[in-house]
C-alpha cells in the first residue's frame, strides 16, 4: 500500500453519488481510474495520484459491479471526478503530493 491508499482510512467519501454513498468514513478506500486516459491498462491499476477517497458503495458503482436504477453512466463519471478533484486538494493539504 502506497501512502495515498493508506491515507483513505477515516477519510469522508468524496464521489458522493446521490442514492448510493453510505457517508461511512469507516468504508472509505483510494478508487483508482478505469480510464487508460489515466493510465489504466489490461490488469494494471491507474497510478495513485488517479484517484479519489470513496465509500465502497460508490466505488461499486463505479466500478460497474452495481447498477442503480435512473443512474446515467455519464452521471457517475462525473460525480467520480468532482470526487477525484476533491480528493486532490485533500493530498495536497496532507502533503503527499
């Protein structure tokens, strides 16, 4: 574990899809990117800097492993990237980036 994937523990959620995000920081982990934009490939994660703190509700959707009713992909997407840039302030104010 890298030090950005430790610091997730006890972090608040930042994708905070509506209908889904438990606001559990006790379920909080790093969800990587799923784009090869970000450096994603066949079986290798997206660097850390690539990613958000996110419940593992979220990240499930994320993910594509659960469906919500209504929910766009292009809506997730978006919530996961307010929640990538959030997270990044965050790294900075911690120093680990």
């Amino acid at each position: 574990m890298s030090k950005i994937t430790e610091s997730a523990r006890g972090e608040d959620c930042q994708v905070r899809i509506i209908g889904v995000c438990t606001h559990d920081p006790e379920k909080t982990i790093w969800s990587h990117a799923r784009w090869y934009a970000a450096g994603r490939g066949r079986s290798i994660k997206a660097p850390d800097v690539c990613g958000a703190y996110c419940c593992t509700a979220c990240d499930q959707v994320y993910d594509g492993q659960m469906a919500v009713a209504g929910l766009k992909r292009s809506e997730v997407d978006m919530d996961w990237c307010m929640g990538h840039f959030r997270s990044l302030i965050i790294l900075g104010q911690k120093g680990l980036i």
